[in-house]
C-alpha cells in the first residue's frame, strides 16, 4: 500500500472515529436533555398535585356567603367507598365509561353536619336523582334523614328538587322543607318484598343433585335450589320483618309531611283509586296525597331556588357542589389527644381470604383488627359490620382477633349496619357492647352447606366418572363432576350441626344468655334491630357516632380522635389521582361534569333485570369459598 493510500485510509478512519464521537455526543446529549426534560415534568406535575391539594383547602376561603349545598351524590349509598384501580379511575375519568360508584354514607352525612356549622350555607337542596339506595341499605337512609333533619332544625332551608322519586329517594327527600318534583314526574313508593327466584325444577330437568347440609327451621337460604317456592317457615319469618321496616318507613314519611296516619299505607295498597281520582297524572297524585308540594319543570324549580338564595348567571343558583364542599373542608385541628378510637369496617359478604372490592375478606378485616391491637395509640375499637355473613371459617378468623383486642384490654364496641346477619351476627357476638339501628336486620343465627353435583347431567351426554382410590374420602375431591361420596356427605352434615352447635355457644359466651334461649331466637330466623334489642342481641339503638362515644366511654377518654383502619392509598396511588387532578386543570383531561336534576331510571326494563338477576347471582356463588364449604349467611335478608 501506498503513503498516498495510507494517508488517506487513515484520513477516512479519522473521519469516521470523529462522527462516531458525535454522533454519541449528540446521543449523550439529547439523553440529557430528555432526562432533565423528564424531571422538570415530573418535578412540576407533583407541584402542581401539591398545588392542586392546597388550592382545594382554601376553596373554603372562596365560598360566597349565602349560597345553598346541593347534595348530589351519584352512587350507590353504602357504607364505605371500596378500594379502587387508580389508574382505571384515571381513564375512566379521562375517556368516560364506567358505571356508577359508590358513596359513602358517613362522608355525606360528615358534609351536611359542617353545612349546618358553616354560617356561608342559608340552604341545602336535596338533589337524589342519582343516588341508588338499595332496599337493604334503609338503616344508611335513615342515617342520612338524621343528619338531614338537624340541618332543617337549625334553622336553614332545605329543598328536595327531582324528575322522579325512588322510595328511599323520597324518604330522604320527606326531610326537606319543601319537596318539588317535575310536572310530569312520579314517587315510587311500592312498599318492601322479599322475592326470590327458585331453580329446581330446572334443576332437575338438568339432572343436577343438590346436596344440602343445613341446621335451623327458618334457615332458608338455600330454598332456591331445593324447591320451587318459598317455604311457610321462610314467609313467616320474612312478613315479620319487612313490616317492621313497612311500619317504619310510613310513620317516618307521614310524621315528616303531616299527614295523618294510615296515609301512606292507603296510597300504597291502593294506588289506582288515587290516580284515577287524579285523571292519571301521577305528579299530580303525588301532590294531592300530600307527598310533594308543588309539581313544575326544571326550568322553573331553578327560578324557585334562585328566589331563596339568588341568582348566578352560569349555574342558575347560587350554590356550592357537596364534592367541592367536601375537598374545600378543613382536617381537624391537630392537637394532643389522650387516645384514638379506631374504627374497623366489615361490609359485604363474609369470604374467606385477602382484601377485593365489595366484600368483607377475612384475612384483611382480621389483619386491621390486629394492627390496632398492636398500635399503642389505640385505646378502643369500633367494628362496623354491615354484613349478611358468609364464611363462617373467616367469620371465625375475625373473631378470634375481637376476643384478642378484649385481652388486650382495649374496649370493642360493634356498630351494626343495615345488614349484620348470620356471619355478620358471629363476628359481632363476642363484643362489649352491641349497638344497631331501629331497621338493622340481625340473627339469622343458623348454618348451611351446599354442594351440586353433575354426575346424571354429564351421563346424559356421555361423559361419565370413574375411578379407584385407597379410602371411601379419596373420590371426593372429584365431587362435582362425579358423585358425593356417602361418607363425605355424614361428615359434612355432622359438621353442619357441631358448626351450629358452636354458633350457639358463641353467641351464648358473648351475649351471656343460655344455650337454649339463644336456640329458641336463632334457628336462622332474622330480626329487625329494635326487636333484636328486647331479644338480647343487642344492646342499645343508635348510630355509628353513639357506638364510637360509648366506645370511647369504656377506655375513659374525656378527647379522641377517630381513626379509620381501612388500607391506605398507597402514595403512588396518590400520585396517579394526582395527576389526574393535574390533567383537569390543564385542560387535557375533562372534568366530570355535575349536573342538577341528573337521575338514573327508576324502572329498570326486564332485559335490564335478568341481567342483574344473573349477576347477581354470579357473584353469590363466587363468595362461596369457605375451605371447609360451611356458611353462616342470610340471604332471604335482601328485601326489594
């Protein structure tokens, strides 16, 4: 090779090192650039989540004086908001879709209970078209009422505006001052059933056998699969009930409205003569029964509000959203308290395992009461429990950690929900003291297993079971598709009774009543919270707040605070719902939007209705995950 060629071979290696070098620096660089570029936004998003969260504090320094809070909740009613997916939250919130949450009971009765204090709210319209408040949930309604009524004692207005009245709606809505519905509008007030629907003669046509292991006369939990109506035991136990609640839910309403007694009840068993007498216009039923005060459009029940509290260009009204009230209320001051009530909160049915939304899992629940066991600074505890029971492997698991906080010397005191049955009844049962509502449903002190089977059904298609095993029990993990084997079938009947027996000897031991007498008013029959009380199952009759101060009573707390231990978000979580925030302010994402008058339909069609049939009953089945396929539930307990 030539000078002349080296020279220039190394000329184009030279060439080449140098724009490699460059070509990496300039890689380096816009790598640089790209991370700093990332931490200025990241930097920024989090100030701006922190300027989110403290722009909504000082909210409250820019509410107008005089201006009404409409309460406009749009959810089902229950007793805590389940955990949620932050990142489904989020695209839920930025592409739309989902279907309706849930809304807490005590955040909203916590929201009208600062209105009452706040001297800038002169009203509070009630505007519930949106709020689901299933049948079951009537003690949460009436919760709600409560903290309503002492808002309208205060002194301040309270308006119910609506198109159309559910009957839990109503019963809310017959707190208010004045109640307005839409000219063309109805109240729905059909009175409490308890329906059920019964699959055995399906059953049989598919050649299902249902093996069933059951104690207790009114434990009719299981009737859908064994017969195809409900038994005399199961409707006589059931009327009992649903018209305590009836009775409750009338008087309630007619004491509200001034109507004399009898009313309502008239106008439910015999609507047709009301609304002939009205020529078919059901708002004017309403009006001439006395249940609403006048009847007009939208655009006319805005000007009626605007006439109490003002005129706003843009919203109609002078007002203050219940969620951007809620963001804008200050924490209580913090200062030095001599201990904390831990409140501890089993809603759903009782199943056995980790946390999910919708249920009350065992091994969480349990987990929580251990940690306040454990937490120093928790003097007393307060279990919520608004369960119709379950599992009673977890029932007991949750149990065990109540007795262990009593060890501990540390007070357990149970507030009973809507629904603290079977299961729900065996967590409750080993507490101090036992506090329920006037409508809670309670007892239901019984036990059931059931296992199908689809041996004669797959036979029909030609698909069979067969096999060998060392012990007459070695088939029975293959029970389902092939038949139960006899002996495993004494040992769950066996089972069934020494369950029942120990439910008895459980409420015996923490109720200090005898076997016998907690055999004549269990048996699996329910009861409603105020007869419960002349029952022994209960103690006392109040709410929530009357359980933490009694709770707080027996650890001789003079001061307190109230602390939930439910999971934390975690602060990633945090963040993501952060950013969401962020998102709405820059106007990337849409803000949900809050409308008065919004309703969801009160009358669901009947495709609408069998598919909530077989949801439901689908999620029936997958809380049936007891180790040992023994439970404590109360189904016939969910009136409609």
């Amino acid at each position: 090779m030539t000078q002349v060629a080296e020279r220039e071979r190394m000329t184009v290696w030279s060439f080449l090192k140098n724009a490699a070098k460059v070509v990496i620096g300039l890689s380096l660089l816009v790598q640089s650039l790209l991370f700093i570029l990332l931490l200025v936004v990241v930097f920024g998003l989090i100030g701006g989540v922190s300027q989110q969260m403290s722009g909504e504090k000082q909210a409250a320094m820019r509410i107008e004086d005089g201006v009404a809070l409409v309460l406009n909740p749009d959810g089902v009613l229950s007793e805590q908001a389940p955990p949620s997916d932050p990142f489904q939250d989020a695209l839920s919130q930025a592409f739309g879709g989902g279907g309706p949450g849930e809304v807490s009971v005590h955040d909203l009765i916590r929201v009208v209970r600062a209105a009452k204090e706040d001297s800038r709210i002169d009203a509070l319209v009630l505007d519930l078209g949106k709020l689901y408040v299933p049948t079951i949930y009537a003690s949460k309604a009436y919760d709600l009422a409560d903290a309503i009524a002492e808002f309208r004692d205060s002194g301040k207005r309270v308006i119910a505006v609506a198109d159309n009245y559910t009957q839990e709606q109503y019963l809310l809505a017959s707190e208010a001052d004045t109640v307005l519905m839409h000219d063309y509008g109805q109240v729905f007030v059909l009175g409490y059933g308890s329906y059920r629907t019964y699959y055995k003669s399906a059953l049989d046509k598919l050649k299902v056998n249902s093996h069933v292991f059951r104690v207790g006369t009114f434990k009719s939990a299981l009737e859908p699969y064994l017969r195809d109506d409900m038994s005399e035991p199961a409707k006589l136990a059931n009327q009992a009930f649903l018209d305590v609640l009836w009775q409750r839910y009338t008087s309630t309403v007619e004491a509200n409205r001034g109507l004399s007694s009898g009313t309502v009840n008239a106008f439910g068993q015999d609507m047709p003569r009301y609304l002939e007498a009205a020529n078919g216009d059901m708002a004017q039923m309403a009006k001439d029964v006395g249940l609403v005060d006048e009847v007009m459009g939208r655009a006319d029940q805005v000007a009626y509000l605007a006439n109490i509290v003002g005129e706003d260009e843009e919203l109609g009204f002078r007002q203050v959203d219940f969620q951007k009230y809620r963001a804008a209320m200050s924490d209580p001051a913090d200062r030095p308290r001599v201990g904390n009530v831990a409140v501890v909160t089993a809603s759903g049915a009782i199943v056995d395992g980790d946390e999910r939304p919708g249920v009350a899992a065992g091994d969480a629940i349990a987990q929580q009461l251990r940690e306040a066991r454990e937490d120093e600074n928790v003097k007393a505890v307060v279990l919520r429990v608004d369960s119709p029971g379950g599992s009673a492997f977890a029932s007991e698991v949750m149990r065990d950690e109540v007795i262990a906080l009593k060890e501990a010397g540390k007070p357990v005191v149970v507030s009973m929900g809507s629904l603290a049955a079977s299961g729900g009844y065996w967590i409750s049962a080993a507490a101090d003291e036992i506090w329920a509502s006037p409508t809670t449903i309670t007892g239901s002190i019984g036990i059931f297993g059931y296992i199908p089977t689809l041996e004669n059904t797959l036979a029909d298609i030609g698909v069979n079971t067969d096999g060998v095993g060392t012990t007459p029990l070695s088939g029975f993990t293959a029970a389902g598709l092939g038949p139960l084997p006899d002996q495993a079938g004494q040992i769950l009947q066996m089972s069934i009774e020494e369950g029942y027996d120990r439910f008895l000897t459980v409420v015996s031991e923490g109720r200090g009543l005898s076997k016998k007498a907690v055999d004549d008013v269990g048996q699996g029959r329910v009861w409603i919270g105020e007869t419960a009380e002349g029952l022994g199952l209960v103690d006392k009759l109040g709410d929530l707040d009357d359980a933490i101060s009694a709770a707080a009573e027996r650890a001789e707390l003079e001061d307190w605070d109230v602390v939930g231990m439910s999971r934390e978000k975690s602060a990633f979580e945090l963040f993501v719902e952060g950013l969401t925030g962020v998102g709405i302010k820059l106007g990337l994402v849409e803000a949900p939007k809050t409308e008065l008058f919004g309703s969801r339909a009160s009358h669901r069609g009947t495709m609408a209705q069998l598919t909530d049939a077989i949801r439901a009953e689908a999620e029936f089945q997958a809380s049936f995950n007891d180790p040992n396929a023994i439970y404590a539930r109360c189904v016939v307990c969910e009136a409609r």
